[in-house]
C-alpha cells in the first residue's frame, strides 16, 4: 500500500478493498444521523445535534471520496479543498447555534444524551476499525480519516457532556461540548485546506518541471 511502507508515494485510495469499507462506514454514518438528529431534538441536546451534523458531514465526504478516487491529483484535490471548506461552515454553525443557546434556556435530557452517546461512539469506533489501515494517505484520504476521528472524540464528548448534565442539572455541560466540537471541526478543516492546497502546489509544479526537462 502506498504510502505505508515507507514510500514516498500517498496512498490515493485506489483499492477495492479500501472501497469496500467506505461503502460501509457511509452505511453507519448514515443511519447514525438520523438516530442522533431524532434524539437530539427530543433531547433538546445541542451536543448530540453537533454530533448528528458530523455524521452527515462524514457521510457526503466518504461519497465524494469514492467518487473521485482515481481521478487526476486536480481533481482529487479540489474534492478535499470542498470537504475542507464543508467542514468549516458546520463547525461555524455549531458554535453559532452554542452561543445562541447560551441565551436559551433548557436542560437536555441526560438519559437519552447517555445512550445514544454510546451507540454512536461503538458505531464510530466500528468505523475508525475499518479505516484505521489507511490513516495516511493523499488529502482525499486523509480527510475520511480525520473525520472519523472526529466523531469517535465527538461521542466520547457528548457522553462526558451527559454526565455533566446529569449531575449539574444545567445546560452548560452540553453547551461547552459543542463549542469544543466545533473547534475540532474548524482544526480539521483547516489541516485538510491546507494539504490539500499543498498537493494542489506540487501536482501543478510536477508538469511544468518535465516540460522544463524536456526543453
């Protein structure tokens, strides 16, 4: 596998059996979202709604990586510069909905924020298992990764934030998780703009030298 074994060369996903477990890790994203967003609302949680945003979010990108792999370093660059800027905008919107809920009152239901807290973390970790072979990989790649990580420390979050709840019987345990989310949500965005503009550079640079060569 490229890139793993000391190679020079990143891993660019190329592999059926990679293909294979996006397939499933979207399957689980997907389902999870519903879960969460469902019980986030009835929960009144804007941690586990934070949660919930991340699944979808991890769902459109593992599509669009499958989508692009295989195709020119341009292309799979400009997939990764999206899922970059798509991540920015939820973490955004997360911590402006935190600071809104800040002037709203209400306490989250701890019970339901315990369980489907630890659905979604044996669900994610689930994922994190599938993909934990290609960690290292072009931007495309690397992105998938990221983002289930994300969630794996998301629901571990969320369930600390429950706890929280629970003994404080107040809303600000939730409320500093998903300020928290959002963070890691803006960090990650930012490491994949930033490589994947770096990959862009080089794929760019690497025709213009052989041209030069040829000269």
């Amino acid at each position: 596998m490229a890139g793993c074994c000391g190679s020079e060369a990143k891993f660019d996903g190329v592999s059926s059996d990679y293909k294979r477990r996006l397939w499933i890790v979207i399957a689980l994203n997907a389902v999870m979202f519903v879960v969460e967003m469902t019980a986030g609302q009835l929960a009144q949680s804007q941690a586990l709604q934070a949660d919930a945003l991340d699944f979808l979010g991890d769902a459109l990108t593992y599509g669009i990586s499958l989508a692009v792999i295989g195709a020119s370093v341009r292309v799979r660059t400009l997939a990764a510069l999206a899922k970059g800027v798509s991540l920015l905008a939820m973490g955004l919107f997360v911590f402006g909905s935190t600071v809104y809920r800040v002037f709203y009152s209400g306490v989250p239901e701890a019970g339901i924020m315990g369980v489907v807290g630890v659905l979604a973390l044996l669900t994610n970790l689930a994922s994190v298992m599938l993909l934990v072979r290609y960690k290292d990989g072009d931007a495309n790649v690397r992105s998938v990764w990221l983002c289930s990580r994300n969630d794996a420390i998301g629901n571990v979050a969320v369930m600390v934030a429950a706890l929280g709840v629970w003994g404080t019987a107040t809303g600000w345990p939730d409320l500093v998780v998903a300020a928290i989310m959002a963070g890691l949500f803006l960090s990650s965005a930012w490491q994949i703009i930033r490589q994947s503009l770096d990959e862009r550079r080089e794929g760019d640079q690497g025709p213009a030298q052989e041209a030069s060569a040829d000269l």
